[in-house]
C-alpha cells in the first residue's frame, strides 16, 4: 500500500507542475486578452486593475486603421508561399525518398537545411540589394517569393521523414498499374501522407504570418503585414497598450483556429517518421 500511496502522489505532483508550467506559458497570453478590453487609461494602471468595465473601443480603433488590407497582405503571402512550397518540396521530398541513393538523399538533405543554418540577418544586405536593383522592393511578391525560400526547407524535411514510412508496396502497385511519377505523387503519396504534409504546411503558415524580420525591411507602404501593424502603433506619443492587445489578439485568432481544426494532423504529422 505504500507504494501505490507514493505512486499517486507521485501522479499528483507531476500533474500539478504540469498545470503550473502551463498557466506560466498561457499567462501572458490570457493577459494581452484582458487588456484588449480595457481603456488606455485602465491597461496603464499600476498596479493592474482585474475588475474594470469590458470595453471594445480598442478593437474598433485598430479596425479602423487599416486592419483589412494589412489581413489581406498576410493571408496572401503565407497562404500563397506555403502552396508554393509544398508544390517544390513534395516532388524533392519524394525524389529524396524514392529516386536518390541513401548517401545522395542524404547530402541533398544537408544541403537543403544548411540554408537555414545561417541567420537571416547575414542574408539581408546582399537581399536587400539585389531586390532593390530588380525594384522589387515594397512588393507582396518579393515577400513570398522570400517566404516560399524560408519555409522550403522545413516542408523538404518534414515531407521526407513522413515519406520514408510510407510502405513501398503501395507505390510498386501504383508503379505497376502505369501511373506516372505525377499520378503516384497525387493520387497515393500525397493522401497517405496528409497528416505530415498538414503539419508541415501548418508550421509554414505560421512562421509566415508572425515574420517581422523580412516584412519590416522589404515592405514600406504598398504591402505590410500585420507584424508591421503592431509596430505602427508605437508613436512619439508612447506605446497604446490596449489598442496593440487588442490588434495582437486579433493576428493570433487566424494560427490559433488553424492550429485547433488541425491538432489532430498535427501530432501526427510531427510524430511521424520519428523512428527514421
């Protein structure tokens, strides 16, 4: 009995810490939340006001400053260089896993993700110069292209792992049945690795609607993104709390919905291929 009794204690404890390290990770998130609908003159009150009265006058304001074309701006280059991406990283995931030798899918791999080993910050200047010369700059299409580059390597190396647990048998039937390399590719890898490819499409889309680094820089005013809204709100007047929760907690609504309809494929997708 004093075994079990330990055991469940045990239990108790590590489930206790895990709720503890949870609301110290969700905290911050929970309280930008609040202050979306306070007043400007509540979010700055020290100490922190709990009991106030709901306000939406933050959400109006930041509606009203341009929110939809900055949205549009976002949807479009995440969505539009994560399909990018997927369309080149299947077909070399897919050469990787069943046209290449071990050892050239290997280096290839190495290759690939070796683009992302250097900081974007190193890449800036000579990217910033070429896109100017080609008088790109300011341009939704310079931001995808450079978005499409930034996430290929992720989708190469997550579509891979996932490929490599796909049975083989299920190709050579496909193989033999007379489809092409394209037919395979749609009609039986793609299916069968929906999970791992949503996944990896998911991560994509995020990691391109929150980039601040490459829209502040390549975008000015014809095609920034919603980080750059956030820091538009910054002014020689000060930082509005409020109206920046507020506009914060409408950007997260689009990865946190996605993130919620695709947890299932998700896991799955980050968890497979973990043996490989």
């Amino acid at each position: 009995m004093g075994v079990v009794s330990t055991f469940k204690w045990s239990q108790v404890a590590w489930t206790v810490l895990t709720y503890v390290l949870v609301f110290l990770l969700v905290f911050p998130v929970l309280w930008m939340i609040l202050t979306a609908f306070k007043t400007e003159v509540a979010a700055i009150t020290i100490p922190p006001t709990l009991l106030f009265q709901p306000t939406l006058d933050q959400f109006g304001l930041a509606l009203s400053s341009g929110f939809a074309a900055y949205l549009f701006n976002s949807l479009v280059a995440s969505l539009v260089s994560t399909a990018l991406a997927l369309v080149l990283g299947i077909p070399a995931a897919y050469a990787m896993v069943f046209v290449m030798s071990q050892k050239s899918s290997n280096d290839m791999l190495f290759f690939v993700l070796s683009t992302r080993f250097m900081p974007f910050a190193a890449i800036l200047v000579p990217l910033y110069v070429i896109i100017t010369r080609l008088n790109l700059l300011d341009n939704l299409f310079i931001l995808i292209v450079v978005y499409t580059a930034m996430n290929l390597p992720l989708i190469i190396w997550m579509a891979r792992s996932y490929f490599l647990d796909l049975p083989k048998e299920v190709l050579e039937g496909a193989w033999l049945d007379g489809c092409s390399t394209l037919q395979t590719i749609v009609r039986v890898v793609i299916p069968m690795a929906a999970p791992g490819l949503a996944a990896a499409a998911l991560l994509s889309i995020i990691f391109a609607w929150n980039d601040f680094f490459f829209a502040v820089t390549l975008t000015y005013t014809n095609s920034p993104t919603l980080p750059i809204m956030v820091a538009a709100f910054t002014s020689n007047e000060g930082l509005f709390l409020a109206k920046v929760s507020a506009l914060a907690t409408m950007i997260i609504i689009v990865p946190v919905a996605i993130g919620i309809y695709a947890q299932k494929h998700l896991v799955q997708g980050l968890t497979g291929g973990a043996l490989k």
